[in-house]
C-alpha cells in the first residue's frame, strides 16, 4: 500500500491553502492512503481552538467528499470538535466510499501547555482496517505512553498511525519515540508532523514512516509531502525472525 504524507504548516491562516495543496496531491493519484498532520481545522494556537473548531462539521464532510471523489482512503490529521463546554481531539478515517471507518479522540492531554482546559479526554484506543492491514490510531502526547501501542499489538495491529503538532525542541524525542515504538512492537510507524510557528512554538516536521525493524522509509523528511510502502509482508518477516512481544513476562496491556 502506498502512503503519502503531508508536512504542511497548520496555522489557521493556512487552511484554505492547505485544503488545495491536499486536493491537488490527490489528483495526481500519489499514493492510496493520505495522511494529514494533527488539528488541521484550528492550528495550535489553543485561546482560539473552541471558536474555530465550529468548522468541524463543514471539515468532515469535505474529508469524506475528497476521499470518495478520488477513490483513496483519506486522514485529515484530527479536527478539533465540540463536545459541551469543551472540545475533543479526533482523527478520524474516511475511507473510499466517503464514509467514516473509524474515529479516534486523543487520550492524553498534554498538560504542559494546558490542553486539558480546552479539550476533553478521549477514552477508547481505535483500531481500523485499511486495504487488507490493520492499525492503531494515535495522536501527538499519546506517543509517549508505550500502553497504547503494547495494546494495539495485542489486538492485531500491524502499524500505528500517530498525527502530531510536536515541537522543534523535541524532535529528538518525536524520532526516538516512534523508532522504539516500531521496534518493541515489530510493526510500522507512521508520524505525521506538522511545520511552521504558532502559539509561540517552532515546528519543524521530521515526519517518518518506521518499519518493523526501525529503518525510516521516508528518511527525515523534509518536503510538503512524501510517499512510502507498506507491507504486511515485512511485519509478518520481522515476526517470524525475532519478536519480543511474544517473550514478555509482565502484562501492562489492559492499563490504559
């Protein structure tokens, strides 16, 4: 299955842009599957995300209208989204026919910049499949909380798709992360992160797409937009030749 990724910046001001950019990728029929970078309908600036996050509902459905004309399966990063006083934090998966797959809303809040004042907690892991492979859904903070992927594992996965607003201070840790998370659990690492400067923060990509065995199959991405394959066939190799997960002694998997 070929991927393609899309490193835009996500200011709120860049919208409408980057809704074209997105588009005009799909026409060329790059890849099968899109994957966007995370809160694509807001950007970070967090004072001003509930007002914006009223696009929601027209976002959605230009998603599911975009997949279904260009016949691929389509993540639009994940919208902000109003939920009562506050909001949540959801990908969601649109595949072919334009109808959503599966929806996932962000579990950890990141409490440093104070995310938990404006959104709510989302409270169940998502699993989706896309063209014969299936996958864990994640996004951003989530990443660093190994549970969520232990349990994937578990219940089939074979990759994890994780979009993210992470920081240029910390890109060591968004690589490193996602390398181990790819290799404890012998299967694809998938992180769509965003460039550009909002809220006071530099962003700066580094997006990747970790097999099995940790090689980056979009080698530190610089560029708008890459493409890479994945296969079911390499995590079944990488199983079959060395697997940790089947030797574990100690079970944290349900210790969400």
């Amino acid at each position: 299955m070929k991927i393609a990724v899309f490193q835009l910046n996500t200011a709120y001001n860049q919208l409408k842009r980057n809704r074209e950019r997105i588009e005009a990728a799909m026409a060329s029929r790059a890849a099968s599957l899109y994957i966007a970078p995370e809160l694509l309908n807001t950007g970070y600036e967090l004072e001003d995300v509930q007002k914006r996050a009223e696009n929601s509902g027209e976002m959605i459905r230009w998603a599911s209208s975009l997949a279904k004309k260009y016949r691929c399966t389509f993540i639009p990063g994940s919208f902000a989204e109003p939920r009562g006083e506050k909001v949540v934090n959801t990908l969601s998966v649109f595949g072919p026919d334009g109808e959503m797959k599966a929806a996932y809303s962000k579990i950890h809040l990141f409490t440093l910049t104070g995310e938990e004042k404006v959104f709510d907690a989302g409270q169940e892991p998502a699993l989706v499949e896309i063209q014969g492979m299936t996958f864990g859904l994640a996004v951003c903070y989530d990443l660093r909380f190994p549970e969520l992927f232990r349990y994937y594992r578990s219940r089939g996965a074979q990759g994890v798709i994780v979009v993210a607003n992470w920081p240029k201070a910390r890109t060591g840790h968004w690589r490193t992360l996602g390398r181990a998370r790819s290799i404890e659990n012998s299967f694809f690492m998938i992180g769509v992160n965003r460039k550009g400067h909002d809220a006071g923060i530099d962003f700066n990509g580094h997006s990747f797409c970790f097999s099995p065995t940790g090689e980056d199959l979009l080698k530190g991405m610089r560029r708008r937009m890459a493409t890479a394959v994945v296969d079911a066939a390499l995590v079944d190799e990488s199983r079959s030749f060395m697997d940790s997960f089947r030797d574990r002694r100690l079970n944290f998997e349900e210790g969400l």
